[in-house]
C-alpha cells in the first residue's frame, strides 16, 4: 500500500495563491545540492495598486541573487529533508522595498517504534510584506517562523491515536506595522482507522489560538481585538487509489470565537480536498481545495475565513526540458478588521491567478527558466484593487 502523508500547506503560499514555480521541489536528490541562482523579476505593478487611484509608474525589475540548497539524507530508520534559498532583492526604481528574502522548508520522519513516527517540520520564510495587504507602500520586511510535529503510525491494519501541535508567528520589521504580528499555537488529537483496501480514516479536534500580542483592546474605536480562539472537528480521510491517482479529503464543523465581544464570531463548514492525478510518468495534474479560518498579518483583521481552490499542471518534454500551468482563486472574509490603513471595511475580498513556466537545462549543471504571471483582485474598497502581471528569468548552477 502506498502511504499518503497530510501535508501541512504553507501560510505563505495557500493566501498568496501559489509558490512559485522555482520554489517547488517535491522530492529533493539525496544528499547535499547547492545553486546560486540569479532572478529578475519584471512587474507591471509591483506596488500592488488601483489604476483609478495611482497614476505613474507603478513597474518595476527586481534582481534576487540568491543560493539555493537542497539536502536529503536517510539516518538509519530516521529521514530528514531540508529545502531553502537565501538572497538578497534589489530592485531597479522602488530601493526602498529592498529586502531580505529567506525560505526553508525542513521535515524529518523520526521512527520511534515499530510502525509509529514523530513527523516534526519547520518552515521560514522573510521577505517584503505583500503591499496588496497593507494597503500603503511602506518597507517592511514580514518574517514568519512556522514550527509543527504530528505523532502518528503507519500501521497497515487497525486503529492508532494521532497527536499534532503548532507553533507560528511573523513579525514586521516597521513600528508602525507591529500591531500586526501574530502568533498561532494549535494542538490537535484524533483517533485513525486504517484497512489496505480502504485507506486511512480520522476523527480529529483540533483548538487554535490566534494572537496578536501587540494590539491594544484599549483602543475602542478600533475594531480589531487581540485575537480569536478557533476550534475544529471533522474526518479526514485519504486514499491511494491507484499508482496513478491519490487523493485525501475532509469536511468538519469550524466555531471561532473572537475575544472581543465587538467581533462577530464564526460558525461553518470547513473542509479541504487535494488529489494528484498522473495521466503518463511525465505528466501530473494537483488539485487543492480548502475553506478554513486563519490568523493572518498585516490584513488589520482579527481573523479571515478563507476559501481557495487551486489546479497546477506538469508536464516533462524531454530529459532537459520542462513546462508548468495553473490557475488558483481565494476568497477572504475579513472578521474584527482594524481602520488604519483604510477608513472603510474590505468585507470580502476575491483574488485570481494565473500561471505558466518553462524550464530548460542548457548544460548539465546550468538550468534556465521563465515564469509568466497574471493576477487581478476584487474588492468594495478601490484601493485594494488591483491586477498585476509579471515574468521572472531565472538561471542557476548546480556546483
């Protein structure tokens, strides 16, 4: 039977619609790889602004030197997997959103009996906070730290407990954005069912807190409260249908209720959906679906309920050659949201983008590739209007 994992989604990437293509390494070579790496990014609206609002140059090129890695290594009956990047952006006209940007992802599976595991992850990620979200052109590095494990096994028969805990939070390197700093702790326990034919079963409760530690209740003309307390409960249930296809689902019941009383609370169905489909061994198409509440920065809001959907597709062209395409969508409802950034209330917001890329390897160890993005938002408040296209060169040298 082939065994499924639950991914955990990064933050970054579920709110942002998408990582980008170059960021996407799903099963790293074993062992230690490294590759500087140049990209240029050229947007058309790099200040993520409304036409009807700003007029004048709103494009921009940015320039990330950066070194990538990637290391894999089998420890005896233990296994450990880190990918990330470091550079640096500079960018031609706007100097001032200059910034850091740092990602890594690492995950391990630690055998601790038999057939059970501690799977712990980590994931970083510092860059310019997106200026679609903070509503003013400001410099402002955000910088998240993200920390999880899950005690589970996988036993191919029978029934086992599942524990899992969670630690995240950003920080804004600007005064002026640090009411907008989070921390989300979370724990979630579940029973699981497990039969070859059928696949995987939970049952699941998991409670959130969502914080901000540098807001004030005190300010009452202000709406947003210093946090909300979420709880979850649902089944969950995965799948490896055939060599071809695998999929996992979940549906359950989502409560959240703010700590300020001046702050709706929440009460709905959630649920998440997410299914690979390989047609051919060169080709994948993934699925991802989701509606969830989440702590998120720089939004000025105590909470968001957030639906996404997302379709990528992959397809291997030759030994050297590689092309990508996708679509994804999210809608945001915005719950206690704070007036600073905007004298009127967003209420929802709805976020589509598209995507293609093409990867070539000009010699064994020289890789080039190009990314093209379109993407528009719609709002009730103009200046969180926007549409946006940009392509990014890249090209890297494995050493």
């Amino acid at each position: 039977m082939t065994r499924l994992h639950y991914a955990r989604l990064p933050l970054a990437c579920s709110i942002v619609l998408g990582c980008p293509a170059f960021a996407q390494v799903e099963v790293p070579p074993d062992g230690l790889t490294v590759a500087p790496t140049v990209r240029m990014l050229y947007d058309d609206n790099v200040l993520r602004q409304s036409d009807d609002l700003v007029s004048g140059d709103k494009d921009d090129l940015r320039v990330t030197p950066a070194l990538d890695a990637t290391f894999r290594k089998n420890l005896g009956v233990h296994q450990v997997t880190v990918v990330g990047s470091l550079g640096y952006d500079f960018h031609q006209r706007y100097s001032n959103l200059d910034r850091e940007r740092v990602t890594l992802t690492a995950k391990g599976d630690v055998k601790v009996s038999a057939l059970c595991y501690l799977r712990p992850s980590a994931r970083l990620n510092f860059a310019q906070a997106d200026l679609a979200d903070q509503g003013m052109i400001v410099g402002n590095s955000e910088r998240t730290q993200d920390y999880a494990v899950t005690a589970e096994c996988d036993k191919p028969y029978g029934y086992y407990p599942v524990i899992k805990l969670g630690y995240l939070q950003t920080n804004n390197s600007v005064d002026s954005r640090r009411p907008f700093d989070i921390r989300t702790r979370s724990a979630g326990i579940g029973i699981a069912y497990s039969k070859a034919s059928l696949g995987d079963i939970r049952l699941m409760f998991n409670v959130e807190a969502f914080r901000r530690p540098h807001w004030s209740d005190e300010t009452s003309e202000l709406r947003m409260s210093r946090g909300a307390d979420n709880y979850r409960v649902g089944i969950e249930f995965k799948r490896a249908v055939a060599p071809r296809l695998s999929w996992s689902a979940g549906i359950g019941y989502i409560h959240t209720k703010a700590r300020d009383e001046r702050v709706d609370d929440y009460s709905g169905l959630g649920y998440h959906a997410g299914a690979v489909y390989r047609p051919s061994p060169r080709t994948s198409l993934t699925f991802d679906g989701s509606r969830s509440t989440s702590n998120q920065s720089n939004t000025g809001a105590t909470y968001i309920v957030l639906t996404n959907f997302s379709l990528r597709g992959n397809a291997t062209l030759s030994s050297r050659s590689s092309i990508q395409a996708g679509a994804s969508y999210a809608r945001r409802q915005f719950k206690g949201e704070l007036l600073i950034d905007t004298d009127m209330m967003r209420g929802t917001d709805e976020t589509t983008a598209l995507n293609a890329g093409y990867r070539f390897a000009l010699r064994s160890r020289l890789t080039a590739g190009v990314d093209v993005r379109h993407e528009w938002r719609e709002s009730a408040v103009e200046r969180y209007r926007y549409k946006s296209t940009s392509m990014m060169l890249s090209l890297g040298l494995t050493l």
